[in-house]
C-alpha cells in the first residue's frame, strides 16, 4: 500500500465514520449515549477553520465534506448554536453566487 492510498482511505474512513454518526444521531435516543462519548465537541473541532491542516491539505474539497457531515451531525443532536457561523450548510458544493449586473 503506497502513502496515496493510505491517505486517501484514511479521508474516506473519515467520512465513512462522520456518516455513520450522522444516522446514529438521527435517533433522539442515542443523543445522550453520544454526549458521554463526548462525540459534539469532537465533532466541532474537525469543522474548526484552524483544523482544517489536520485531517487534509488545503487543495482539496475534503475538508469540506468533513466540516458539512461534522455540522450535520450537530444540528441533528440539537446544537446548531455550537455550528453558529463555522461551516454554511447549504454551501455543499462549494459554488459562487453570481452576482447581478
């Protein structure tokens, strides 16, 4: 295994796991399991701009996906004031507003 393929299954491990504590918390019940496991604040320091350096370089869409699965999983648990400004939920792909002229 090269250095690019453990890296590159090592981002997707990421996502794999940030999707799957998404479902998890889709259920209000798992919400308290979730808070001892100390799983929110974990969460918020992955959509952290200054941790971004962390988990992924820069010139990829990575961070990104982490950053919108990690806020999903927060609003879902009911801390949307933790996400506050950090990471738009509605800017998944990353487009420009066009500005009108």
């Amino acid at each position: 295994m090269t250095f690019f393929s453990f890296v590159l299954s090592v981002k997707h491990l990421i996502c794999l796991i940030l999707q799957t504590l998404g479902v998890v918390a889709l259920n209000p019940d798992s919400h308290e399991i979730l808070t001892q496991a100390d799983i929110p604040d974990t969460v918020l320091h992955l959509i952290l701009p200054a941790d971004e350096m962390f988990y992924t370089n820069q010139t990829t869409k990575f961070a990104r996906y982490v950053k919108h699965l990690g806020a999903r999983i927060l609003v879902y648990m009911g801390l949307l004031t933790k996400v506050s400004n950090k990471v738009n939920l509605f800017d998944i792909l990353g487009k420009k507003k066009k500005s009108k002229s």
